[in-house]
C-alpha cells in the first residue's frame, strides 16, 4: 500500500520557468511533510516542510503548497536552474507520538531535468 | 550544522561474510536514527528505527536477526548485515533527527554501497 505517491515519474523544464512536483498521500495521520533532493549514490538533502496546520511555506525559490482536503501538497521551483536537476521525493509524517513518531513515508520520486 | 556521516560509503563482501555500516551525527545528538534501504530507482525504504538505549523497531518483512542494529550512544548507530547475500545488496541511507529540532526532520547521510559477491 503506497501512503505517498509521486504519480509523475520525471519532469523535463526550460531553465528560468517553473517547476512544480506534485504528491498525494492517502493517510489521514501524517501531519508534516518534506521535501528532499536527491543526487544518485548520496543521501537526501533537506529541502522544505510543511506543517498541516499551514497550507503554504516559501523558502527562496521554493514553496511548498498543501491541500489537505486533497491530501495533495506540491512544490514548486521558481526559477528553475540547471543545478536544480536531480531526484525530488516528498515524504510525510504522524507527529501524534507512539511508535509512528519520526518515521518517514517516502514517495517514489520525481526526476527532475532542468535544461539551460 | 546538522551533518550525518555514515562509513563505509560503499563496501563489497563474499556471501555469507557480515557487514558493519556506522551512522554517526556529528554536530547533534539524536534520540532516534533510521535505517533505509534503496534499490535501483526506487523509494527509500524505512527498514527500522533505532533508539538510543533500547532495541531497535523493525518495519514488517525486514528480518531482525539478518539486521542486527546497535545505538550506542546519541551520536553512534550501527547497522551489521549478517550472512550477507547477493540480494542484500543495496543502497543503505541512514538519518538522524536532532533531540532540539521540532517537526520530524530527518538529516541523511550520504549513504553506504553493499555489494555481496
């Protein structure tokens, strides 16, 4: 059963336009999400959360959009560069505490391309 | 700030010889690590978490013995793959949530290569 799904597999964008990945989630629990970029062979790097109390959070160029009504959330890039290009995986979490606390429901991914 | 490093960054064994992969936080201390697992072009998959102090809780289907982990300390977790096989070979990621941080973000290493001959 896959709680968080990212239904596009790969996005190819012009450098300087947006980019916008997109998640859904089925789980009514999680209540925070993230977003993490991705280079093959290392570890995720953090990139921006959201809490559900919000529906929108903007970092610099990103800015991640929730729709709980949805269970939708999506981040976008604005501009987008070439050095943006990488895997981008949301992932969620239930802070309510037991033994779900902390655990990250990761989606499959999304292979950004960003070309000059 | 927040930088988890993990050793060795990539491995290659015999079948049935053990592992040992160490996760370390080296600038915060972390109640709680995870253990993932990534194969090719596919999601992490959380394979346990790892509490300082007390035994590990494993995700449903990853096999307890074959995975031995360790918390040693608040900056220390061991992942061991014991009697490694073939199919054990994969992309494994630690992360650790500083104790001060609120909001369950998770800081990643960079992720340790298991190739079993």
């Amino acid at each position: 059963d896959q709680q968080v799904k990212q239904n596009s597999p790969s996005l190819s964008v012009q450098e300087g336009r947006i980019s916008i990945l997109n998640c859904d989630y089925t789980n009514s629990m999680f209540d925070y999400f993230l977003w993490y970029k991705k280079y093959p062979a290392e570890g995720p790097t953090f990139l921006i959360s959201i809490s559900s109390i919000k529906d929108k959070n903007e970092d610099g160029r990103f800015t991640v959009f929730l729709n709980k009504s949805a269970k939708h959330l999506s981040l976008h890039i604005v501009p987008s560069q070439p050095g943006d290009s990488a895997v981008y995986f949301c992932a969620a979490s239930a802070s309510a505490g037991g033994t779900s606390y902390g655990k990250l429901t990761f989606g499959q991914g999304t292979i950004l391309t960003v070309h000059p | 700030g927040a930088v988890v490093s993990q050793h060795p960054s990539w491995v290659i064994c015999k079948s049935g010889t053990s592992v040992k992969i160490e996760c370390r936080s080296l600038d915060f201390q972390a109640t709680t690590m995870f253990w993932y697992r990534q194969f090719p072009k596919q999601s992490l998959m959380l394979m346990a978490t790892s509490n300082e102090g007390s035994k590990a809780t494993y995700e449903q289907g990853v096999e307890k013995d074959k995975f031995l982990i360790n918390h040693a300390s608040l900056t220390l977790s061991t992942l061991t793959v014991t009697s490694a096989h073939p199919e054990d070979s994969s992309f494994y990621i630690c992360s650790a949530s500083p104790l001060e941080r609120a909001g369950n973000e998770q800081f990643f290493g960079p992720g340790t290569r298991l190739t079993v001959l």
